[in-house]
C-alpha cells in the first residue's frame, strides 16, 4: 500500500481522488493539503511515498511548493495533476525536481501506475503531456529555442541524458554509473553546452524533440 499526499485547493477533487485510490486497494491518501503552504510539515508529519501535487492553487501554487521542498531537502517524489493549460508551469516544476506528472482527467489504473512507478524510484512522463510540450516548443510558445547547430554528444552523454530524462539526480546518476557525482555534474553541464540549453527539462525536451533519446 503507497502512502500518497494529495495536494490540491479544490476540496471537491481531493475527496474524488482520495475515494477513487481508495477503491484501488493499493494506494492510501495518509494526508491532504489545500496549498503548498503546509506540505513541508505535513511531509514530515506523515512520511508520505508519493506527493501528488496541484499546479494552479492560491497562497502558494505547486512551482512555489516545489522550490520550498527544495529548499527544505525533501525528495519525496512528486507527482504533477494538471489540466495542462500552463506548459510553462510544468516546464518549471520538472526543472524543480518533479518526477512526473499526468492529465487531471487520467483514468485510475494509470494513476495508481504513475504513483506505484514513482514510488519506485522511476519517473512517469505521460506521453500526451510530452507531446503537447514538444508543440508548444514548436510553436515557439515557450522560452525554449532550438540550437543552429548541435555539437554530438558521445555515448556516455546520450545514456546520462537518458538518465536525467528518467528523473535521477546528479547523485543518483553516480551511483548508476559508477562515477563520482563531480564527474556526473560536469557531463551534465557538458551536455546543457553541447545542446546549447541552459537546463536539464530543456535538455531532455531538445533531446526528446531530436530523437536522440526515448
């Protein structure tokens, strides 16, 4: 059983949620947070897995919430609830360590899948999120720009892409590989130069939208 935080401003969807993972009989709401406001305690109070995290709340909305979980030093993976009209905010919470996040309107086997890979270490990027990302990107709907021209990276770089793509740390990244995590952060910052991007979600989207990784 995941023990999962939910945090969402609408009382309305959090019990819609909470009954719903109920029924799953493999996930357990252990608490709830109307804000960001008070998910740092309530991490602490409650240990939770998994915190499935709103984007659009007042007082303190998720991007603040990520930042202040940052700054608190916990990695309690997070897990994004969006309706997906925000492609910035979601840009910005991965480059705020958030795992993965998913359509408000996702059935619940796939969210008991995303919360249940999360909680296992992976990230869970859904494939219609990814996608519409990559057309705002296009569209130039976003700070993100496509390089003149790419400079290769060597086989090493694509499988740390590949690696940063999954959500793991610098730190994470070492032990994977074997490598001190000085080495592993001065590849990565090899790879942001090579790819002519300024941070690792637009490392990966750049990566993604060039088919250099899956």
């Amino acid at each position: 059983m995941h023990k999962v935080l939910l945090v969402d401003d609408q009382k309305l969807i959090r019990d819609g949620i909470k009954s719903l993972l109920g029924l799953s009989g493999k996930v357990e709401v252990v608490a709830e947070c109307a804000d960001g406001s008070t998910v740092v305690q309530a991490c602490r109070l409650y240990q939770p897995e998994v915190i499935l995290l709103d984007l659009s709340m007042p007082l303190m909305n998720g991007v603040q919430t990520l930042a202040a979980l940052q700054q608190a030093g916990i990695n309690t993976p997070v897990l994004i609830l969006t309706t997906f009209d925000e492609h910035e905010l979601v840009l910005k919470s991965i480059s705020l360590g958030a795992r993965g996040f998913l359509l408000k309107d996702v059935s619940l086997d796939t969210l008991v899948e995303a919360i249940s890979t999360l909680a296992g270490g992976a990230s869970w990027f859904a494939p219609n999120i990814t996608e519409r990302l990559l057309g705002n990107v296009r569209a130039g709907n976003s700070d993100f720009s496509m390089p003149a021209q790419l400079e290769p990276l060597t086989d090493k770089e694509l499988q740390i892409l590949q690696l940063m793509a999954a959500g793991y740390s610098n730190k994470e990244i070492a032990t994977a590989l074997y490598k001190s995590e000085g080495t592993v952060k001065n590849q990565c910052s090899a790879i942001l130069s090579k790819l002519g991007v300024r941070d690792r979600t637009r490392a990966v989207l750049l990566a993604l939208e060039l088919g250099l990784i899956s």
